[in-house]
C-alpha cells in the first residue's frame, strides 16, 4: 500500500459508527450500457485447466449481483472446486466463532471491565435495542424477523464476551447493518449456490486463525479499543458526527469500478478509526500499536498464508477448474494473495469484463445465478431463534456443535456479515 495512504490501519480499516440512514439507492450507480463497462474482480490464474480468483464483497448478495460481470458468473459456474475464505455452510464455523469470543473461566464483562466503561456500553446497548425496532424494514418483519429476535441474534449473550469482540459487534449494531440481515452476503449466497450446483467446496482458512490474532490483543489496548468505539457512536447519536465511509460508500465503489485499495480495506474488518489528529500523544502511540498488531496479522500474515494454501490445493487438483472467492482487499494493494502467487511464479492476469474466460468444460448460459428473494435464502428467520436459545444453555464448557439440521441456512445468513466484517479485508 502506497506510503501516503496507508496511514494507520486503524484509519484504513475503517468501519466507524455506520448509523446513519442512506437513501436506498445510495450505493448504486447507473447500470452500464454494456458488459466491458462493468467492474471485474475477476483474475486467471493461468494454467490448464485455468484457475479463478475472485474478489467479493461482504455485503447484501443483492445489493451488488447485477453490477457482477457476466464472465465472473461464468467462471463460477465452469468451476468444478469453489474455495472461499471461511466455509460459511459448515455449522463448526458458527460454533468455534462463539466459542474464541466467551471470556475465560465464566468471567463476565462486568468483572473486567471499569465500571464507568461497562455502564456507558449497556446504556449503548440498551438505546439500540429500543431503536431495533424502528431501524427494521418491512422486508425484514415479512420474513419472520421481530426486533428482540435480532439483537439477540447479534448481541446476544454478550455479557459473557472478550471486550474486543464486543467493540466488533457494537460496530455491527447500527442502523444500515440492521437493515441489511437477513439476506446472504455475496461470499454465502456464492457458497450456497456451490453446493446447490453440487460442487466440492472448501475453505482456506479456518476461524481459530483469524480469531486467535483479535484475542491477542493486550488488555489496556483493548480497552483504549472499546472506549474509542463508544465515543464514536456516542458521537453519532449526539448529531456530531457522521463516519466518511459508509456500507453504502463501499457498495458504491465495488458497483462502479473504483480499483482502490484504500477503500476495501477501510470498510470491512469493524476496526473503528481510532487514531486521529485530536488524541493525546500517549493515545495515539497506542493507536499505532494496535494499527501495527492488526496490519501484520490480518492482512499480510493471512495473505501469505491464503496465497500458500491457494498454490497446494491448485497441486492437488492439476486436472481441475478451481475458483476462490476471497474479500476483494485480498487482492488489491500490496503485499497481495496475487503478490504471494506471482512470487511462487505463477502467472496472473486480470480479467476485464466482457473478455471471454477459457474453460475445458462446456460454456455455461449467461447470468447462470439469479437473485431469486423467493429461495431457500429467504426463509422465515424465526425457525432458528428457539434453537439460539438452547445453544446458549448448553454453556461455554459444552463441546456440542449444532448439526446442520439445527443450524438452519437463515442463521448463516445473520452471522455471516458479522464473521466477515470482523475477520479481514472485505
């Protein structure tokens, strides 16, 4: 990343108290008239049979998919091995997320936090489960989902959480992210259409390697953290402050073609913007810190190791399309997945939209997946808030993991934005 705008991570990372309602077409732009006028997040691997690698974004499927190129669905589609970063449709995703996030030895949020820290984040809590209800959409309520449902789908249990993943889910408590649950970001609506095409899918990446970096954290920088977390949205309740970058800022600029690094990288870990111009010196030394800790371990350490695992499962399947769907910052930048592949010498081309994609299978139909509200995806989400209610009663010593017939497709669909948006690069 280029010097002048690399600035802090915490400045890059930017997922700041996105509370503020956007028109909603506000991260839309006009559809282009042609194919080669569209954005590509689309590169080839080149080999026979070619490999994919495709940049993603972590938002509403819906929001973006007819803005995706018809030959990034094509490759899809002529794909026999889909990766992505994390398997979304395996209920051990969910579970072992839960689980790196409980504070230790039945400790409460109480016990660890100052006492002037805990009471500003329950007011906090308690002001956005009083709003809940006047944030959904009707899609939202037409779909089974009631207020109390969905906080405590996000928010639930969160007395018994480490405090850096309760700075996380603040950041995912706001009114845009509210609005948006309950349709599948891109990378699970992918995931889901991979197993539905009967595809072998996987993942290169597990959560205990993207959570164990988070816990890392010392306790005084987790602290500064949530205290500059709550500041912020305190900020923006009180009218004094609006985030620079928006959900729908982001969508805007995957839509549009905006090829900056800087941007996919701003919106997409729920790391607030900590350091600014306004901090005491000591604070601001403590900004860098944790900038540096989360530039090292979730972006350059997880590229390196996604580009390595790309390379072995390409030596695996040699007589096989593959396609990786990974957050688009993976590979915008420096220090890159593609940067990873180059260097190992492996040739990588992006591919624009419009350009025809090579594939030793028969060429599929154009437009091969469809938005379809009425799919399995948009299921009432009420079928999994009892099931929620008895996961939380087995405890943190329970080994139990929900089988996939208690882990309904709809719970995914609430999770997933917040494990996505927590765990890298969108």
């Amino acid at each position: 990343m280029h010097a002048a705008l690399a600035g802090p991570l915490l400045a890059a990372l930017l997922a700041t108290a996105r509370a503020r309602p956007q028109p909603p077409d506000g991260g839309q732009c006009r559809p282009p008239g042609s194919q080669r006028e569209l954005n590509s997040f689309l590169w080839t691997i080149r080999r026979h049979p070619p490999a994919y690698l495709f940049g993603t974004i972590h938002v509403p499927y819906t929001r973006v998919w007819d803005f995706i190129p018809d030959n990034s669905k094509a490759a899809f589609q002529a794909s026999a091995r889909v990766y992505f970063e994390l398997d979304l449709t395996d209920p051990y995703t969910i579970s072992a997320l839960a689980s790196c996030q409980l504070l230790p030895h039945g400790e409460n949020l109480q016990d660890v936090l100052p006492h002037e820290l805990y009471w500003r984040l329950k007011r906090h809590l308690d002001y956005v489960k009083l709003m809940m209800p006047s944030w959904m959409t009707p899609a939202q309520r037409g779909k089974g989902l009631y207020a109390d449902y969905l906080f405590n789908a996000i928010a639930g249990n969160w007395e018994r959480k480490r405090p850096v993943w309760v700075m996380l889910m603040v950041n995912s408590l706001t009114e845009t992210d509210v609005r948006s649950r309950g349709v599948p970001v891109l990378d699970l609506y992918l995931a889901q259409q991979a197993e539905k095409m009967k595809k072998s899918t996987g993942a290169v990446e597990q959560v205990e390697e993207q959570c164990h970096p988070l816990n890392g954290l010392n306790f005084s920088q987790v602290l500064f953290a949530l205290n500059q977390t709550l500041l912020q949205h305190e900020s923006v309740r009180a009218g004094s402050l609006q985030a620079p970058y928006t959900t729908e800022d982001l969508i805007k600029h995957y839509n549009c073609g905006d090829l900056n690094a800087v941007i996919f990288n701003h919106d997409t870990s729920q790391l607030p913007n900590f350091i600014n111009t306004t901090l005491p010196p000591h604070e601001q030394v403590t900004a860098q810190e944790i900038d540096s800790y989360f530039r090292q371990e979730l972006i350059y350490k997880r590229n390196e190791r996604m580009g390595r695992r790309v390379m072995a499962l390409l030596q695996e399947n040699e007589d096989k399309t593959c396609f990786f769907a990974f957050g688009a910052g993976h590979f915008l930048g420096n220090n890159t997945v593609i940067d990873v592949l180059r260097q190992a010498g492996l040739e990588v081309d992006h591919t624009p939209a419009g350009q025809a994609i090579h594939s030793t299978t028969i060429s599929p139909p154009p437009l091969p997946l469809q938005p379809t509200p009425s799919s399995e995806t948009a299921k009432p989400l009420f079928q999994f808030s009892d099931q929620l209610q008895k996961q939380d009663s087995l405890g943190p010593a329970s080994n139990s993991a929900p089988t996939l017939g208690l882990l309904s497709a709809i719970t995914v669909t609430i999770a997933a934005p917040f494990l996505l948006h927590t765990l890298g690069p969108s």
